[in-house]
C-alpha cells in the first residue's frame, strides 16, 4: 500500500467525520445521522487495512481516536450492569475455558507426570534427599507434627485464606500476562510448579507419610492446580497465537485472545477464591482424611461440569468468551 496516496485518497471522509462529530448530536439530521454512520464503518475498515498493511505510528493513533469517538457517537456508551457479571458467570467464562481445553488438559496430564516422576526419583534416592537438605531439616518437614502438616494452620483460616488466593491469583496471572512472549515464562512456572509438588511427594514418601501429605493437598490442590493448569493453557495458547494467528492478522488475533484472557484472569481469580477458602477451612480442619478429600473432589467434579457441559453448549452457541460485538472495535472481513 501506498500510505501517501492513501490518505490524500480518503483525507476529505475522515475530515468530514470529524466535522460531523463536532456537531452537537441532537443538531444531526436524518441524512447526516446517515452520512455519520457510513463514514464510521468506513473509517474502521482503513484503521483495520493500515494497521495491517502500513501501520504508520500517528496515522493509527489519529484513526484509532476518531473511530472511538464515531462508534461512541453511533451507539452511545454502554456502563457495565450486574446482567453482564451474570452472563460473564454463567457463559462467557466457561466458554473460554471449555475453548482451550486442549491446550490446558494435556498441560495438566504432563504437569501431573513431572509431579510422579519427581516424586518417584527423590523418594528412591538417599543422595537427591540428602541434597535438598540436612538429615534434621527433613525430619522437621516430614515428621508428624512436622512443618508440612503444621503450615495449613499456621494462620488463622481466613488470614490464610486470604495468602493462599493471593499468591494463587498472581501465579495464574502471570502464566495469562507473560503468555504473549511465545509461552516461554509459562513454561518455567509450570515446571517450578510440578517440581516443588514433587519434592513434597518424595520426601512424605520416603518417610512413609504418603498418605497424609495427600489428604493435606488433595482437598484444595485439585481445584488449585486446575485452575493454575487452566491459566498456563490460556497462557501458551496466546504464545501460539504469536506464531500462528491463523486466518486473521496478528494484531487481531492478539486482541481477541488476550480480551479473553483477561477474563479468563477474572474468572480463575474467583475458582482460586474457592481453593483458597477449601485449604484455610477444611484442609486443616478436625473432618476425617476421606471426608476433606470428598470436598476436595466434589468441588472438582462440580468445575469440571462448569466447564464441560455448560461451557460446551455456551461454545456451541457461538460464545468465546471475548467480549460483546459492540464493544469490540471494528475490523475488516479476513479471507480463511
């Protein structure tokens, strides 16, 4: 594209939208109103054909504004209401995540094999154990009593709580904000993740404790790490979108997966709420083994039907979790 020649070419429409907008709007006739409305998509479209083909730094920006301010003048602003936390709720958030299972089930399937390899090779090694630490400050981890049953109840619950959704939150955004760099960060939290569950692994099953670090960690650590798998499968999605964009232009694509990943960020933070309040009230509380892993399972069992059944049919539907068509900005039609 020649950019000089495309804007002497379109110049007068553009100024010609801005004339208009300048007008007080209740001063619009019908036959302006009109003009106003065809300029407004026309204008979008040459933002969209700039942008990929010559994207001049000024040219955009001057674009991008006057088509904020066309589209706010075409279909007035719009304030968020409590219907749009529902249907964020109860449709475009499991949709986004019923759209990228496939990338965060196989995560958590070789996340959970890291996490059983790992654990198999500390617990049948004296020499891997003896490099994590001193004799003594294994037993003090590993014994009953020890530092790894007493740091669910460390804290109060709801203190706890609060830590735990905390430092959960900032994983899973990090894996959804750090994505974008070809999914490499994603990859090294996912690691450091599986390897320090791992040691927990090995080193109760050396001791023979298998069974209690499970039932300390399984309550809340199914939802957790689901929803930290979620977050790093959302997370190389957008890696891969850098790569491969597919049918769209790059900058599109980036726009459309990263609004979604945003939500998705607002979404898990609530799922991580859950596990958080699970492991400050029911990992550490007096409840048998079997009865805080059911709560555990069940609070799994209900995400992954969130998930999977309704997300399924809100994706059906033709629902990916970005966000609605009307505050989305204009784009151009991208050949498949």
């Amino acid at each position: 594209m020649d950019l000089d020649v495309f804007v002497a070419t379109h110049r007068a429409e553009w100024e010609r939208l801005e004339a208009l907008l300048r007008m007080p709007r209740g001063r619009l006739g019908g036959a302006e109103a009109d003009e106003l409305v065809t300029l407004y998509q026309r204008t979008a479209t040459h933002l969209s054909q700039i942008r990929s083909t010559a994207p001049d730094p000024a040219l955009v920006s001057r674009l991008t504004t006057l088509v904020a301010r066309s589209r706010s003048a075409v279909v007035g602003t719009r304030r968020a209401t409590w219907r749009d936390g529902i249907h964020f709720f109860t449709t475009a958030f499991p949709a986004a995540c019923y759209r990228t299972w496939r990338w965060w089930v196989p995560t958590a399937l070789v996340s959970v094999l890291v996490i059983a390899v790992t654990g198999w090779w500390i617990a049948r090694n004296p020499d891997v154990q003896a490099a994590l630490g001193a004799p003594e400050e294994l037993r003090a981890m590993t014994r009953p009593g020890g530092q790894y049953e007493t740091y669910y109840s460390s804290n109060p619950a709801a203190a706890f709580s609060a830590q735990v959704w905390t430092n959960n939150a900032q994983v899973a955004a990090t894996c959804l904000a750090f994505g974008v760099l070809l999914g490499i960060p994603v990859l090294w939290v996912l690691l450091q993740n599986a390897v320090n569950v791992g040691i927990g692994v090995g080193l109760m099953g050396s001791a023979g404790r298998l069974d209690v670090f499970l039932g300390l960690i399984l309550p809340h650590g199914l939802l957790e790490l689901t929803a930290v798998f979620l977050a790093a499968g959302v997370g190389l999605r957008l890696g891969w979108t850098v790569i491969d964009p597919g049918p769209r232009t790059r900058s599109s694509a980036l726009a459309q997966e990263g609004r979604a990943a945003l939500g998705m960020a607002i979404g898990l933070a609530a799922v991580l709420l859950v596990s958080g309040v699970i492991e400050g009230f029911v990992t550490p509380s007096g409840l048998p083994t079997w009865g805080r892993i059911a709560i555990g399972v069940v609070a799994e069992l209900l995400f992954l039907f969130y998930v999977f059944v309704i997300g399924r049919r809100a994706a059906a539907a033709g629902e990916t979790g970005d966000m609605v068509v009307a505050d989305r900005e204009a784009e151009a039609p991208v050949a498949a």
